[in-house]
C-alpha cells in the first residue's frame, strides 16, 4: 500500500489472491468499509471476474454500518445478511488495536527493524490465539446460544408465524430500496429547500383534513335535510371534492418524494407545536386565498351575465 483512504484497487487485488488459492466451490463472505460501492464497481465495470462474483457475499462491517444510509444499511448490514451470523469485520481493526503499543518504538525506528518488529510480534500473537483457541471458540459458541434463546424469546413473544415476518421484511426492503422519481426541482443538497418542502407537506396535510371537514359537513346537511337550494350545495359539495382531490394526490406527489431521511425528520416535526401554529396559519391562508379566487370568479360570471343581459336590452330597444 503506497496511499491512504479507501482505495479499491487494494481490496481487488486481495480478493483475487484469496480465489486463486481456493477451490471453486468455496462461497467468501466480504465485510468491508465501503462494500456496497465495491460490489457496485465490480458489476459496473467488470473488475472481477463473473465467477468470482457468484461465490462472493457483500456486506459492510459492524462499525461503519451504521454511518450509511438506510437503505444500504437493510441490504449491507451483516446482521440482515444471510450468512455472516455474529461476524463484525473488524478483524484489522482488532490487530491495529494489539499493535498499537509499538508505535512510540517504531515512529524512531529504521525500516528494516520496523519490519522485524512487526513480524515477530505478529507470530507471537497468531501463537498465542492458536494455544487459546479452544476457549475462544467455546466462548463465541456460549454467546451465539444465548443470543438465539434471546432472539426466539422474542419472537415467540409475538405470536406471528415466521413467514409472515419474513414475507414484510422482504416488502419492507423492496420498498425502502426504490429510487426515488426524479424531480428537477428538488436539491436535497440545500437544507433551505428541504426544510421548505417538509413545511409544505404538513401544510398540505392540513389542508387535506380541513377540505375533507369541508365535505363531511356538507353531506351532514344533505343527510339531515338541511339544504335549502340542492343546485347551489350540488355546486359547493363539487369544488369542494375537487379541492380535496387535487389537495390529496399533490400530498401523495411530495411524500413519494421524500427519502428515509426526510420521512424521519417529518415525524418530528408534526410534534413541534410551533410549527403546527405555522401550518395551521399556512393552511387558513391558503383557503382563504382559494375562496378570494372563487368570489372573484363568481363575480366575473354575474358581471358577464349581467353586461350580455343589458347588451342584449339595448340591442332589442334599438330595434324597435
């Protein structure tokens, strides 16, 4: 290795050294920082062989898990992949750790004695773990049985058959792993943007609610025998489906548009009660906003009608 970072070349080369020395049989379980990006470039740009690939496992290991997106986290995770058991991949890091006590000694040492350091120290431990491996195997075994009676507890507790929670966790993940739709207009990169668009599906949504008060109620007077012009309530109970129509399906629009992410932070924010005054001030603009429109139209039609009507009078008095 000659650079720091993630380099993946460093991982392809080992990978293609490992498959030489194995049979073609064997299946390799891969835990690695950045696998998804490895697995994605391999398939891309054909940098492994088609059979290496089939016999290969991605995942990610335990401690950079969690720093991915959720996504990647449902399909990555070695605790929600098939096959990596209580596997952390945090094997270099386990060894880093042990030799950390040499770096003090080594960073004045020259570099053949920084190597002869390294060695021996390294076969003193690959010793050591070899005299003690039956206690360590006997103490993974130990808690992978009380992690199963745990795990079972727990699912016992629950009173669902096991296909049914592996029938919604294959949903769950056939959900939550869709590309989003593209939309131009969105920058997730700015949080001004996402901010306003997260205020603007909670005005939305209340708007939603208030339209559909709006329809209930006017079916109410229906129902009750409480209408006095059915022309006039046919008009209203009309716009007023329209409006909850068109208030819905935009609602839907911008929620599909949301990632994981985005769809957390929402839930947040319906608790903040400052933000539901906002909302709710938002929203009775808006409707008062429509209804200005309404009038206003209204008003056009009477004046047209009116205008025709006395164009049509003075038409017929000048003919006579």
């Amino acid at each position: 290795m000659t650079s720091a970072g993630e380099k993946q070349h460093y991982a392809l080369v080992l990978l293609k050294y490992l498959f030489a020395h194995l049979p073609t049989t064997t299946t390799v379980g891969l835990l690695y920082d950045i696998g998804c990006q490895l697995e994605h470039s391999c398939h891309k740009w054909k940098l492994l062989d088609e059979e290496i690939l089939s016999r290969l496992k991605f995942g990610i290991s335990v401690f950079h898990a969690y720093g991915h997106q959720w996504p990647c986290q449902i399909v990555y995770h070695p605790r929600k992949c098939v096959g990596f058991g209580l596997s952390d991949g945090e094997g270099c890091e386990w060894l880093w750790s042990s030799l950390k006590m040499l770096i003090p000694i080594l960073q004045v040492s020259g570099y053949h004695q920084r190597l002869f350091v390294l060695d021996n120290q390294i076969r003193h431990f690959d010793r050591k773990a070899f005299a003690a491996l039956g206690q360590w195997l006997n103490k993974k075994w130990t808690l992978c049985k009380s992690k199963k009676m745990l795990a079972l507890e727990s699912f016992h507790a629950l009173h669902i058959e096991m296909q049914t929670l592996q029938e919604e966790w294959a949903a769950q993940v056939h959900s939550q792993t869709q590309p989003l739709p593209h939309q131009p207009y969105l920058s997730w990169q700015s949080k001004t943007k996402g901010a306003k668009l997260l205020a603007h599906i909670l005005s939305l949504e209340k708007s939603v609610q208030d339209y559909q008060s709006c329809v209930d109620q006017l079916e109410m007077e229906l129902i009750n025998d409480q209408v006095n012009d059915i022309l006039d309530f046919d008009l209203q109970h009309t716009a007023a489906k329209s409006l909850l129509s068109k208030a819905t399906k935009a609602l839907q629009q911008k929620k599909s548009a949301l990632g994981v992410s985005a769809q957390t932070d929402l839930y947040l924010l319906r608790n903040n009660k400052w933000l539901q005054a906002q909302t709710n001030a938002q929203a009775l603009k808006i409707r008062i906003r429509e209804h200005l429109w309404q009038h206003k139209f209204e008003l056009e039609h009477l004046e047209g009608s009116s205008r025709n009507s006395a164009n049509g009078k003075q038409r017929m008095v000048f003919l006579i």
